[in-house]
C-alpha cells in the first residue's frame, strides 16, 4: 500500500542532495560522486513510473538500463580525466582549475 | 504494514548515507556511504519487483563504479588533504538552492500524484502482477533489446558507447611519460 | 514439500508464517555454513598433508585430529587483537565484516534439494554473480585500511585479478543459461537432462579456472601468497577479524563447488537414472514429487557432487605451484576471454540452429563436437604461434624463456651502452 508519490519524493530528495553535492564540494571526485546520487535518482523515478503505470511492459526497465550503462561509462571517462588533470595540473580541486577563465 | 516499515527503513538508509556522501570530510568515508545508498537503491528496485535491475545495480555500480572511485581518490591524494575544507564559497546558497528545489519537486508531485496512502486516490498502490508476468520479465526485457520494432538500436549504441569509453578511459589516462606512473 | 508448505500446514495462511520461514531457512543456512567451516579446514590439512606424504593433524582429539580446528578457532579468538596506528577505524573494522556477508549472502539461491533452496530468484545466476562482485571491494577497503603500503599493494593486486577474472567467469555461466533459457538455479537443474558437463566441457572448465582465481585458491592464490607477500591484504589484521577472511576463504570455495555441481553437474538431479530408465521405456523418476524421500535423496546426491569438486579444489592446491601475477593476467585477457567469448557465440548460434524437437542426444553430441572444434582451433594456433616464437629466439640466438619475459631486450639494451 505504497502510493507512487512516496517512490517520486525519495527520488526528488535524493537528487536534491546530489544537487548540493555537485555545487557546493570542492574536491572533482567529490562532485562526480554527487552526480552518480543524481543519476540513481532519476533511476528510481523511471523505474517507479514503470511499475505502476506499465508493468506488463519492459520499456521502463528497458530505459532504466540503458541509463546505468551511460552511468557508469560517464564515470569511467570522467575520472579517467579527473587522474589525467590530476598528474598534470597537481590538484584536484574544482576552483583551481580556471585556466579558461577570462 | 510490513511493507510501509520497510519502505522507511530503505529511504533513512538511502537518504542518510547520500546525506553522508555529499558533506563528510574525509573522501575515503563518504565513499563508503556512497556504496551503502547504492545498496539502498538497489533495495528500492527489490521492492518496486525489478529483481534483474537491482542486480545490475549491485554488479554495475558497487561492484565496478565504486572501486573505480576509490582507486580515483587513492590516486590523487595530498598528503595535506584531511585539513582541507570540504565545501566552497557556494555552500550557503547551494543549500538554499536545493531545498527549493526540492520544495518546488515536492508540490508538484503531491499536486498529481496524492501523497495520502489509502485506496482512493490514483496511483496509491501497485497493481498486482501475476506470476507469470513476474517470472518472464527478464526475458521480456531481453527480447526488447533484440526486437527491431523495440530496442535493438539504443542497445547496439549502448556497447559501441561503451567501448568507446573504455578506449578513451584508457587513452586518458595512460600515463605520458615514465616519471608520471 | 518446502518449509513454508509445513508452516502454512500448521498456522494457517497467514502473512508472518512467510517472514518466520524465511528467518528459519536463514538461520539453518548460516549456521550450518559457519559449523561446517569447521570440518572443511580439518578435511583440507588432512587431505593435503597426504598428498605431501605427511600425516597432518592428528593430536588434538584422538588419532585423526577432528577437534584441531575448534583449537584453532579458539586460539583465534583469544588472540590479542592489535590495531595498526593511523589505521582508518571504520574502514578497518567493516571490511572482514563485509567479506563475511558477501560470502554467506550468495548462498540464498543454492538448491540443496527439491524444496531446500532460500529463495527461488529467476534471477538466481545474476543475483550470485552480482553478491560476488561486492566482495571485491572489501578486499580493496581491507588494504586500504590498514594503512600499511604493503597491505595496499597486495590489495591492488588481488583486485587486479578478481575483477579480470570476473569476466570469464560471468560468460562461461551464461552458456548454460543459454542452454537451460533460464537464469534460476532451479530451472537449469530441471533443464538439464544431460549434465552440462558433458555437453559443453569446454565452459565447464573455464568457469573452473575463473572460480579458482576468483576465490584465491592455489594456483591463483597471489592473494595470500605466503611465501611471497607474507599475507597480502590482510597483514594487519589478527584473531578474530583474520579469522572473518579465512572463514570466508573457505564459504567462498564451498559455493563455487557447490555451484559447479548445480549448474554443470546435474545438482540433486541424477540424469543417467532418467536416461538409463527412457532407454529401457520405464517412467522417469523425479525427485521432486517424490516428497520427503525425495529431498533426502537430493540432499545426499547434491551434497556428494559438491565435495566431490570440492575435493578436486584440493587436490589441485596440494598439486600445482603458484602462477605469477603478470602470467595470471596475461592468461585471462590473452586467452580465456577471447576464448570464451568464441564459445558463447557458437552456442548461442548452435541453440538457434537446432530445431526445438530434437532428441536431447543428437543436441548434447552437437555441442559437443562445436567445443571440441572450438579447443583443437585454439591449441592449433598457440602451437603455430609457439613455433613462430620459438623460431625468432632460435635466430636471434637466445632461448625463448629470455624473449618471453623481456630478459633479452634489457640485455641488448645493455650491451648497446
């Protein structure tokens, strides 16, 4: 006796966080982290909206999956980068690196 | 009952470790909650019967995602990083922020979607599923992703995307010359 | 006749009955798993100390040394437990629990016999590949957690090779899934008429090689090498928190046996009864109608394969030595992936090809002459590729060990200073 919304709050609140995780942290990895909270969250609300509007069909969960192969991908590349600006500029912090700044 | 007890259960772990990764000093531990809201998620998937994505959320993400990040923080680490402040000049409105989102997310779910449990209202509860729709889910999905009509080109993009970043990943991060390993 | 069906028999239909047989079932698994630890140790001294023509154990507990183990778990838990300092304490303390969770949560889909199994999954192969992957990082947390850079590097080391050998393994558990057209345990018992094994060999023994490597047994044991890395990731830890990773060690290797045995080896399923009794046009007796008899029946065959492999899992630590580590992964990426991934296509092509009423022989005996194709065409090119090396060293006038492990180009490189 779940009703949807309650699916739809946690999946706002979780994003929300990642949201403040992706603004207000200094550190890259950090901020990728944040960003993989945001990308779950969108997962629950996609696979909730499956379960209770068209279970009989696997298009939802179809799309869900498709979302955690891009996720994981996108955070593969992205710490890639995160180590190779790491070795080159020595720091990982996300204010530091403003070489196209002005 | 049993399943409102485990829904909140689910929603304080989930929520609490997310709480825990975006503001915990030490990179190592918010790591680690990182994890156990990824377990959370995948809990919430076991609930919604989407057994084979809860799976796949703990092979994919705890099993490869996580190790990936901690091998990232291992190797870019100071050895003046645990004084360092967590947050930027942007904390304060970044909360501020996201809480308004969250309020503004908030009212438009309550406003289509009703937030009160009992039978009434649309969407209060699932509908449920016979066995035998439960049971041939997966290979529903997997028919999907070879169908033409269905989704055989977002799958085959999907490998080529991901074979692409792997190459790239690698490419990326090979190191330049030999004082950089 | 499954536990819930007596429980539903004596308190009626009603809502808690599932939650206390689930909690019966949880209960009797893991007790089980944590006491027969127990007799596994013992049986491995033992068996290992006469391969190596010495008698082991056999003081504590009359002549054969049964209560050795229980000394041990006891010395174990009175040791001091030391902390090394600068060691991250939640990281130190949660990474041997984890690895214990890890291990004994996988074993909620292993069919002990028709009616005995935790949880039915449809997704029971999955859910199993899926709890082992998470084991991987804790050894990563072990090694970082004891601040200790050797600890680390041994932890870098067994994850290199548990997460390159989780490829192998993953696809050579998916031919039979592709030949059973289901993913839970259950069904690939029911579906096998034929035992995997001796219909795709060749899968059964790749998964063989990546559950080695995957569980760090000998000779894949790097992870533990003891006489190389005195203990790899687990140095810093004593008593009873060491004692977590060896008690997972050894759940670890029973489910794998315990695995091979369900999905290559027929699990409480004798099919050469059902063939032998279709052959002669009797009725093919199934077990799992045949009610409590039936489950002992299982029980005791399921349990016989799995100590069965269990044994060959000795037999080879007592026999081989060790692979070195860049052997280790060479092997895996060179060889078994490509390998394996040869394999899964074609049987996943053979399975379409072959129209759905065919005999069940005629269907085995394809697979089997496609796997046999499969390894002559792999040792015919290692051995030309072999030759074509061994030719180079025989020109460049050194042995073929040198050019192998590069000796031969840092002694050119020296001689050209």
């Amino acid at each position: 006796m779940i009703p949807l919304s309650w699916y739809l709050l946690v999946a706002a609140a979780l994003f929300c966080i990642g949201l403040y995780g992706v603004f207000a942290r200094r550190n890259a990895v950090a901020i990728l982290m944040a960003i993989e909270l945001m990308l779950n969250a969108v997962n629950i609300n996609l696979v909730a909206f499956w379960r209770y509007v068209t279970p009989e069909e696997s298009t939802g969960m179809a799309w869900a999956v498709f979302v955690l192969t891009v996720a994981a991908a996108e955070a593969a590349v992205g710490l890639a980068l995160v180590i190779s600006v790491y070795r080159n500029r020595d720091s990982v912090v996300a204010d530091d690196l403003d070489l196209m700044k002005n | 009952m049993f399943e409102q007890i485990l829904f909140v259960l689910l929603t304080i772990i989930t929520l609490g470790s997310a709480i825990v990764v975006v503001t915990h000093r030490n990179l190592f531990h918010a790591a680690l909650a990182l994890m156990v809201s990824f377990a959370g998620v995948a809990g919430f998937y076991i609930t919604l019967d989407a057994g084979f994505l809860a799976a796949a959320q703990l092979l994919v993400y705890i099993g490869a995602i996580s190790i990936l990040i901690i091998f990232a923080i291992m190797m870019t680490r100071r050895l003046m990083q645990a004084t360092e402040q967590p947050f930027n000049s942007q904390r304060g409105l970044s909360i501020v922020g996201a809480l308004a989102s969250l309020v503004i997310m908030a009212l438009v779910i309550a406003q289509y979607w009703p937030i009160a449990p009992n039978s009434e209202v649309p969407m209060a509860s699932k509908t449920i599923l016979e066995d035998a729709i439960l049971q041939g889910s997966v290979a529903e999905l997997g028919r999907s992703f070879v169908n033409v009509d269905a989704f055989v080109v977002p799958f085959e993009l999907a490998s080529v995307l991901l074979l692409a970043a792997l190459v790239g990943a690698i490419l990326v991060a090979w190191p330049k010359t030999e004082d950089q390993t | 006749m499954s536990l819930t069906d007596l429980l539903y028999q004596i308190f009626g239909n009603q809502p808690w009955v599932d939650l206390i047989a689930s909690l019966i079932s949880i209960f009797t698994i893991s007790t089980f798993l944590l006491l027969i630890v127990i007799f596994l140790i013992w049986l491995e001294r033992k068996v290992i100390a006469r391969m190596q023509d010495r008698i082991g154990p056999n003081r504590v507990g009359g002549r054969y040394g049964a209560l050795q183990t229980v000394a041990d778990v006891l010395k174990l838990l009175t040791k001091e437990q030391i902390t090394p300092s600068g060691a991250d304490y939640l990281i130190y303390n949660v990474a041997p629990i984890l690895t214990v969770m890890a291990a004994l949560l996988v074993w909620a889909v292993m069919p002990f016999a028709p009616g005995l199994i935790g949880v039915d999954l449809n997704v029971g192969i999955f859910y199993i590949l899926s709890v082992s992957s998470v084991s991987v990082v804790t050894v990563l947390l072990a090694g970082w957690g004891s601040n200790n850079k050797y600890a680390l590097l041994g932890g870098f080391r067994a994850v290199a090779q548990l997460v390159s050998y989780e490829v192998p393994m993953i696809l050579a558990l998916l031919v039979p899934i592709i030949l059973a057209r289901t993913m839970s345990t259950v069904g690939i018992i029911e579906a096998q008429s034929i035992p995997y094994l001796f219909m795709v060999p060749l899968a059964a023994v790749i998964f063989f090689i990546s559950a080695l490597a995957e569980t760090g047994r000998t000779p894949f044991d790097l992870l533990e090498a003891d006489s190389e890395i005195v203990a790899g990731f687990h140095i810093e830890y004593s008593g009873m928190k060491f004692g977590m990773f060896f008690l997972a060690e050894f759940i670890g290797t029973l489910f794998m046996s315990g695995l091979f045995a369900v999905v290559f080896m027929g699990g409480w399923n004798v099919p050469i009864i059902n063939l032998i009794l279709t052959f002669f046009g009797a009725q093919p007796v199934n077990f799992a109608e045949m009610g409590v008899l039936g489950t002992i029946i299982g029980l005791g065959v399921f349990f016989f394969k799995m100590f069965f492999v269990y044994m060959i899992f000795i037999w080879i630590r007592g026999t081989w030595p060790r692979v070195r580590v860049d052997q280790i992964l060479n092997f895996n990426w060179k060889l078994l992936v490509p390998i394996t991934l040869v394999m899964i296509l074609v049987v996943a092509v053979l399975d379409k090809l072959i129209p759905p009423g065919t005999n069940e022989l005629v269907r085995a005996s394809l697979h089997l002459a496609s796997n046999i194709l499969i390894v002559f065409v792999t040792l015919e090119i290692l051995r030309r590729n072999g030759r074509r090396r061994r030719m180079q060293a025989v020109q460049a006038g050194t042995e073929l060990e040198e050019i192998e492990t590069g000796a031969h180009d840092i002694a050119e490189a020296a001689h050209a200073h």
